[in-house]
C-alpha cells in the first residue's frame, strides 16, 4: 500500500514481472531505465537496478511501544545518539534477525533516510521503528514497567557473556566516537562490554549489536526451554 512507483534495469525486468503485474493492476506507474538513469533517480550507484519509491514510514513515539503489550522474553533496541544512517540501518537489519520487537531512534517525527532503509535489506518492514527526543526519560519508563535495560560501553568491568540478563529486555547502544551518555546509563540496570583480544579497543556500532543481540537471544530460547 505505501508502493507509488518503480524504476528498474533491463537485467533485473524478468524477475520483476509479478511486480509490474501489481502496478498495472493498480495503475503504479513503472518504467525500464538505463544505468545512467537509475543513478539519477536514485541519487547513487547502489541500486542494484531496483527502484521502488514508497510513502515514506512515520516513526511513532517511543511511548507507544512502551505502553503497548510486551512479550515475557520481549527484546527492543534502543541507539543513544546514533544518527549515522548505515548504522541505523545495519542494526535494523540484525534486529529484523533476531525478532526485536522495536527499534527506538534517537529524535521524534523524522524518518529514516533511505540509505538506511537500503542498509537494513528489508528490516524496515519488519521491525517497528519508535522515536525518542529524551531517551533517559524513556528508558526510565521501560524500567517502570519491568523491562530490563542493559547498555553496551566499551569501557565496562562486566562483560556481555558473565552478566546476569533478564526480561524483557532493552538493549541499548551508544555513538561510537562519545559511548553511552552519562544519563543514559544512569537508566541503565547493567552496562557490559563485549570482551577482545586484539590491539584495536572497539567495534563497529552495528557488529557490536550482532554479537549483543545473538547472545542475548540464544539466552531468552534458552530459557524458554528450561
């Protein structure tokens, strides 16, 4: 429903029939275009000769998600001044992954570029997307309804594979170059970092999310069975 119009390559038409079937139906236009075309339509080269422009999607209120039903081994993820857009949508990505129940943005009322939306390989689609001008104050709200949040710094005592992790669960990562603010982990239950070895001190925002969120969904299936 939020589909307005497609562009595509000649070597990517054959696989886009039943698509072009629904814009007919619908009467969307659609059009075959040159390389050179799509790249002016899409404001890049990373197309992959597919160009659908969409209504764009309106991220509610963190308040929502907070207000709504949880689920007993819910997991949602929250990014404290992350604003850089292939990093939001890696993680978007990941969270589509493992069944995170939202992903709050830093923000309110704004949508993620599309950059983002093409990082996150069809994650938009699948995880809510919820918009928060004051994290502390929302994180502090997700603690008043039982859910536990759990932060992620590179400089914590605790790592991710000793600490003790309940549910529901609010994982939360900050910018890569500052870390968690000073509020933000103030509303955080726990702070851990994941352990490495090598010479280099930290991780890719997005990889350290992967490896957060793998751990702490193979402990809510865990659970589940026990």
């Amino acid at each position: 429903e939020s589909l307005l119009r497609v562009f595509f390559s000649r070597v990517r038409a054959c696989e886009l029939k039943k698509v072009t079937a629904f814009c007919s139906e619908n009467k969307l236009p659609f059009r075959q275009l040159d390389q050179e075309s799509l790249n002016k339509v899409a404001a890049g080269v990373h197309h992959e000769g597919v160009i659908m422009v969409v209504k764009p999607l309106l991220p509610e209120s963190a308040h929502r998600l907070i207000r709504g039903k949880m689920p007993d081994k819910g997991l949602v993820v929250a990014l404290d001044s992350i604003d850089n857009p292939h990093n939001q949508g890696a993680i978007l990505r990941t969270c589509a992954f493992f069944c995170v129940e939202g992903l709050i943005i830093p923000g309110t009322g704004k949508t993620l570029p599309s950059s983002a939306a093409r990082m996150a390989e069809g994650g938009l689609e699948e995880v809510p997307v919820f918009t928060s001008s004051d994290l502390p104050s929302a994180l502090r709200d997700c603690r008043e309804r039982g859910w536990f949040v759990i932060g992620a710094d590179s400089n914590a005592k605790e790592t991710l594979f000793d600490a003790e992790i309940k549910f529901p669960a609010v994982v939360v990562m900050g910018n890569e170059q500052t870390g968690l603010s000073s509020r933000v982990k103030q509303k955080c239950d726990k702070v851990v970092r994941v352990p490495g070895k090598g010479s280099l001190q930290s991780l890719n925002v997005s990889v350290a999310a992967g490896i957060l969120l793998a751990e702490i969904d193979r402990r809510r299936k865990t659970r589940k069975k026990n």
